[in-house]
C-alpha cells in the first residue's frame, strides 16, 4: 500500500515568519498523509526545528559534486547535516533556467540517495510536447537514464509528473490525463522491475487546489501532489492535505 503524499514547493518566497506561520499550521492540526515542504536554503533550519519530526523538510535543489571549489553550490551531506530528509531534483524551473541535462539530474539522484535524503524527481513535458502528442515519449526519455544509473535504487524515489503548461498557470491537467499519464510511468518501471513500478510513489504537480485536488488524489495510479503556489496558504494547503 503506498501512502499518500503531499510536497510543498515554496520555490524562490517566503521568509521567516512565513516559515514560522505554515510550520505552525502544519503541527497544530496534522494532516492525514505524509506532508514534505520545500522551503528556501536559508530557512531550512528553522523548519526542521519547527517540523517536530510531524513534517518532514526537504530542499528545492542540490549540488551534483560532493564537495569542493564549487562557489554557491550546497551538497547532499550539508542538506542531511541540517536536518533535511529530503530534496527535490529535475524541477522543470531548474531544467529550463539552469539547462539542467539528464546526466546531471541522475548524478544529483545518486549523491541524494547516497546521503539518505529522499528524492523527488520531477518530469513533465512543455506544452508544445503536449499539443505535438509527445508526452509519453517526453516522459519515457525523461526516466531512462535515471532508470539505467539507479536500476532498481529508483525505489528509494518519489517521481513527480508536472506538466510543465500546468505549473503556476492556473492550468490543470485533467484527472483523466493524470492518470494516463502515471499509468504509463507505472509501465515504463514495470518494465524494468514490476516490485519497482508497484512499490514508487508518483504524485502530480501542476495548479493544485483544494478544489481540484479531491479528484486528482482519487486517482489509482496518483499517490498525491507537489504543490506550489497553494502550498504558501496555510489554510488552501491544508485542504489539500486533507484531500488526499
Ligand atoms: C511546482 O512548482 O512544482 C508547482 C506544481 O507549482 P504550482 O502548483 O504553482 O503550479
């Protein structure tokens, strides 16, 4: 049984009276799921003092090296050092700004996993993709060279399907499309190992809202969301939590 799961993507907001407020939000009332926020490297710390072990705390991004001359890059030991758990890899603001390859992004799953923190592969195609009818060859090339460094190590990954024309546009892909969407993953894996593809968790990102997420969450193949813009309310987020 996969348990469900809902990340908070804080991307490049908040602060640390932001931190204190949905921290504190999350506590008082825990959620019925498992709950990660990604908060901004600075305020990493603080959530995890505030996280009580209830929340568990990740970063958006982290260094592929692990360590060194590398000015401004922050490694997976420093991120376990501080009490983060998890870390996020392959975001599609990371692919398109940072021209992040696909050799890269699987290196930062290896020092991830290597430093036990947890990491959340993000995939999705843009809306060219989609409307080409690309999207399943996006997302099979997308898997393959994390499926051919990690093997079955893929097991200790959250994989997140984000359409990369429903992040932050307001734009949902629809419960069917999602669900195609990760049962196609779910067969990609299988066919490297069934216990794989039955055993990861996918979660979709893309505009959810406590209003979208009941029947997003429904969805067989669909074991919870990456959320972004949502996740900065405490109250939206919280419904969110409790939909899934
Ligand atoms: C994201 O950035 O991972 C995301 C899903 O953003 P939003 O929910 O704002 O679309």
């Amino acid at each position: 049984m996969r348990r469900k799961l809902v990340a908070a993507n804080w991307k490049m907001h908040g602060s640390s009276a932001l931190t204190a407020t949905l921290l504190g939000a999350l506590v008082a009332e825990p959620p019925p799921c498992e709950v990660v926020v990604f908060p901004p490297f600075p305020y990493l710390p603080q959530a995890v003092q505030l996280a009580f072990g209830a929340v568990g705390v990740g970063a958006q991004d982290l260094s592929a090296h692990v360590q060194g001359a590398y000015t401004g890059e922050v490694s997976a030991a420093m991120l376990h050092d501080v009490g983060a758990r998890w870390v996020l890899v392959g975001h599609s603001e990371r692919r398109q700004y940072h021209h992040e390859s696909e050799v890269l992004i699987a290196a930062k799953l290896q020092r991830a996993l290597e430093n036990a923190l947890t990491p959340v592969l993000c995939v999705g195609e843009t809306l060219d993709e989609h409307e080409r009818g690309n999207t399943e060859r996006v997302i099979a090339s997308q898997l393959q060279t994390p499926l051919q460094v990690l093997g079955s190590r893929l097991a200790g990954v959250v994989i997140a399907y984000e359409p990369i024309w429903a992040i932050g546009t307001g734009r949902t892909a629809s419960a069917a499309q999602v669900q195609a969407v990760h049962a196609f993953m779910r067969s990609q894996l299988a066919a490297h190992d069934a216990k794989l593809s039955r055993l990861i968790r996918l979660l979709y990102g893309g505009s959810v809202k406590a209003a979208n997420a009941p029947e997003l969450f429904a969805q067989p193949d669909v074991d919870g969301g990456l959320v972004g813009g949502a996740s900065l309310l405490a109250e939206e987020f919280l419904a969110i939590c409790v939909a899934a």
